[in-house]
C-alpha cells in the first residue's frame, strides 16, 4: 500500500475507534462536559470529564474502539510516518523523524489502551452512584496518570515531527522542496482540536472525541493526493518535472536523477 493511502487508512481507522469509544449526539461543549451524564453524586475528574461520554456506552463498542485505533495507530498510522522519512537523507534528522513516528504510535496506543480503562472504570462508577451517600464520590484515577503521558507523548511527537521535517529541509538534509516542508501533521491536529469543541450537535458529540485523527485524516489525505499524481505522471513520463506539491512525499532522489 502507498504511504498516503496507508496513513490515511490508519486515520480512518482511528477516527471510527474514537467515535466507538466516546461519541455521542451532542454539541462539542457539551461533550466536553459530559452533559446530562456525569450525576451529582459524582465529583467528576476536570482534565478527563469529557471521558465520561463513554460510561453510557456498552463494554463491546468500548472494545471495539479500542482495537480499531490500536491497529489505526499502531501500524497503519506509524508505517506511513516511517515511510514520509524516508524522504529526509540517512542521519540525525532522519533518526529523529523516525524516532517521532515511532515514539507518537506509542503514545497513541497508549492513549487508546488506558482511555479504555478509564471508561470502564468510570461505567462502574456510573452505575453505583445511585446508591444512598452522604458526599460526592470522586471519579476513579487508577489510570488516568497514564492517559495524560499518552495524550502529551502523541501532541508533542508530532510536533517533533513536524518541525523536524521544515528544518531538514531547510538545512538542505530532505528531498522535500522547502515550500512543501512546511505540509506537516501538526497544523491541521491544532486546527481541529481548536474548532470541533464549537460544532453544534449532534455532529459535535461525534466529531470532538476524533478531533486528532481528522487533522491527521486531512495530513495523510494531502500525502496521498500528492503520491497519486507523482505516480501518473511517472507512468505517462513526466514525472521528473513534478511541481513541488507532488515531489513532497515521492521526492526524485539523486540517484533517480543520475540515471
């Protein structure tokens, strides 16, 4: 499978596991605060409120998501950033890219795995909070630590990432063309993650809990785009005079020129 086409699969893949595990119809605000689900009887957790959306769903859907952005993530997402730098000349620029994209597949299963656990935990505490208490009861924190380190880890690799990829080919150490560097997956997860908590319902309860694989959806969409017209043009033979937009993720290396 084609680098694009494989990240873009892999974001497709964790979108549908992040709609599984917490989305819902509601506005973005009101996912966010878990509105209409979090009781009285429970002193919810503010950095990790909006994972109570998934404590009203069932355990089988909660498994299912989970897998799915396993395997989105884990594999499909990493395999198409490791394959991106390979455009980036063998060194300490192309070690920190794949370094970045491994590090972020891990923080992202990570992420997954424990955003998971939280949600069980948080569905028992859901269902016992109806009990007769003199005091509200306070959300369950067992794993919610680790949760935190994922979500960091997957923001801040890809930032890495991505300002890794404009300096290389800055530095004249990438076959990417500097003016198509600067295409890099952090933009649009910032963009998405600002913008999707303002949608209205009942879109924004379902578009919100996959806000970082949609700017990564639109990433790998532009690579794939991008790969597609390279190979065209290579196979009708004008591919060596590709614009920038299409040698950015299919550069011609210099051995390709040499020939």
């Amino acid at each position: 499978m084609a680098t694009g086409l494989m990240g873009l699969a892999g974001a497709v893949l964790t979108g549908i596991g992040d709609v599984l595990i917490l989305g819902r119809a509601s506005s973005g605000r009101d996912f966010d605060q878990a509105t209409g689900i979090v009781t009285p009887h429970i002193d919810a957790d503010s950095r990790w409120r909006s994972m109570w959306n998934g404590a009203v769903l069932s355990p089988r859907r909660i498994h299912a998501g989970t897998i799915s952005g396993l395997v989105g993530i884990g594999l499909l997402e990493w395999l198409s950033l490791r394959g991106i730098s390979r455009a980036i000349h063998p060194g300490a620029h192309r070690r920190v890219a794949e370094g970045s994209a491994t590090a972020f597949a891990l923080s992202g299963m990570l992420t997954h795995l424990t955003c998971g656990m939280v949600i069980l935990a948080y569905q028992k505490a859901l269902a016992t909070a109806a009990e007769p208490t003199s005091e509200a009861r306070p959300s369950p924190r067992s794993v919610t630590g680790l949760l935190g380190i994922g979500a960091i880890g997957s923001i801040g690799s890809l930032a890495v990432f991505s300002v890794n990829q404009v300096v290389a080919a800055v530095r004249g150490r990438s076959d990417v063309p500097i003016g198509s560097s600067v295409v890099t997956p952090l933009p649009p997860v910032l963009a998405t993650l600002a913008t999707f908590g303002h949608l209205p319902a009942p879109v924004g309860g379902y578009a919100r809990p996959a806000s970082i694989s949609t700017g990564l959806l639109i990433y790998f969409a532009v690579a794939a785009t991008a790969e597609q017209r390279r190979t065209r043009r290579d196979r009708t033979g004008n591919g060596r005079n590709g614009s920038e937009f299409d040698l950015w993720v299919h550069p011609v290396t210099r051995g390709e020129v040499d020939q």
